[in-house]
C-alpha cells in the first residue's frame, strides 16, 4: 500500500470510529508503530486529526459564518434531499415553526407548492415571501430586530413574541451537532437564545441539517442533545454517531 492510501484509509478509519490507536494502525497495515505515528503527525500538520496518547482522533471543524444569500445557493440538492424528508414530516392541520436557515426555505417553497392546509410560523423574512399566491397555508410572521446577515429576527423581543405560541413541530438550523461533547450549536449569540425560545415552544423538534455538520461547531451551543427529537440529514452518519443519537431517543431521518 502507498503512503497516500494508507494516509486516505486512516482518514476513513477516524470517520467511521472517532479515533484509532498506533498499536492497531501497526498491525492492520502491518507497519512499525514509528511509521504510523509519523503517518499520524503529518495528518495533524495537514489538520485532519487532533495526536492524542497512543493515537489520535477526528479533528473537527470551525465552520463558516456566512451570509444568508451566500447559503441560499450552496449545497442546494443535499438541501433539497432534507426539505423533501421535511415535508412528509408535516400533516394536514400542523403548527410547525420554520426558522432562519436555508434548507427551511426550500422546506416552505414545498409547502407553498403543495399548498399544504397548515399554519407555519417563522422569523425568517424571506419564507414570507414565498406564500402570497397560495390560500391553504396560514402565515405568522414574528416580530422583533431585523439581522440583515442572518436573513430573520432574533433577539429578546422575537423570543418574546415566540413564547406566545405553541408548536407542533419545529425545524431548526444549525451549523454543527457534536455528539462527542453534546452540542449543537450556531454562531450568533441573539440567533441561538431566538433557537433556544423555539424549541422551548414545540412539542417536537426537528434539526435540519446535512450530513457533515456533524463534524462542524459553531460558536454558540444553543441546545443539547437531550432537547431535539429529531435530525434530518441528506444521508445517514457512521454507527459511531448513530448509536449516540439512539440512546438519546434521537430519531435519524
């Protein structure tokens, strides 16, 4: 096996299992513990890994703090995969909540299409837009400070104002879950207590979100996973995360 490949295998070793260790690297390439430590070191240089004692784990990533236009336009058909999973989630005569995020947008287009007889809350200005031909589907919009960055309102008087409803289901963004540490988290202060008043307000609550943000963290943990019912992603994670996920009654769609 080449060095690249042994490199690759290692990497797709740490995804399945979080981390490995020298001695089992050792023996499954047959290669001395030295060899693979170097192995190790070059991966942490290159920041793929985090070296621990006797091996090393999956270094996660910071992710992104980007506009809502640029989001918008990114990743639009694993996006798309979850806002069509979204959808079968919701019945006739449901309260759901939609809050700031991209893949909620693709979620409410759905909706409108479908003029599904709902009522859908959101303080995302942008899904408002997208109902004013349809006639089945109620629309509430919250009040409070308009974030141009962020594309919706946040802030104490939008928590207020969401506090007055109760939802059957939400649908929330968020730029990272670590299962290592319990998070899941956003990067904007204001938008994680806004997250945080939404899921104090549903009766069931659903992350949306791809698939890699499972190794992302923002900078802000506004919920555990003990507070979501639900993620809905473009396709599964390892067994590693899923097994976390299941003994939190975490439902994985």
């Amino acid at each position: 096996m080449f060095a690249e490949e042994r490199l690759n295998a290692i990497l797709s070793i740490l995804e399945e299992q979080g981390k490995v260790y020298v001695k089992d690297l050792s023996v499954r390439f047959n290669m001395s513990e030295p060899m693979i430590r170097k192995d190790l070191q070059r991966l942490e240089k290159e920041g793929k890994l985090k070296r621990t004692y006797g091996g090393a784990i999956l270094e996660r990533k910071k992710a992104e703090s980007t506009s809502i236009e640029t989001r918008l336009v990114r990743n639009t058909d694993k996006k798309h995969i979850i806002a069509k999973k979204a959808l079968n989630e919701i019945n006739d005569l449901d309260m759901i909540f939609l809050d700031i995020s991209s893949i909620n947008y693709l979620i409410a287009k759905l909706i409108a299409e479908e003029n599904k007889r709902i009522t859908v809350v959101t303080n995302m200005v942008e899904i408002s837009t997208l109902f004013n031909e349809n006639t089945n589907t109620e629309l509430i919009c919250i009040g409070g400070r308009y974030n141009k960055h962020l594309g919706g309102v946040v802030g104490s008087a939008a928590s207020l104002d969401i506090s007055r409803y109760r939802v059957d289901k939400a649908f929330i963004g968020s730029c990272g879950v670590n299962v290592l540490d319990n998070s899941i988290s956003n990067f904007d202060l204001e938008e994680g207590n806004t997250k945080k008043a939404i899921i104090k307000a549903s009766k069931e609550t659903f992350i949306v979100m791809e698939n890699t943000k499972f190794i992302f963290d923002g900078s802000y943990r506004f919920a555990i996973l003990d507070d979501i019912n639900n993620i809905i992603t473009d396709e599964l994670p390892d067994m590693k995360i899923l097994d976390v996920l299941e003994s939190k009654d975490i439902r994985v769609i």
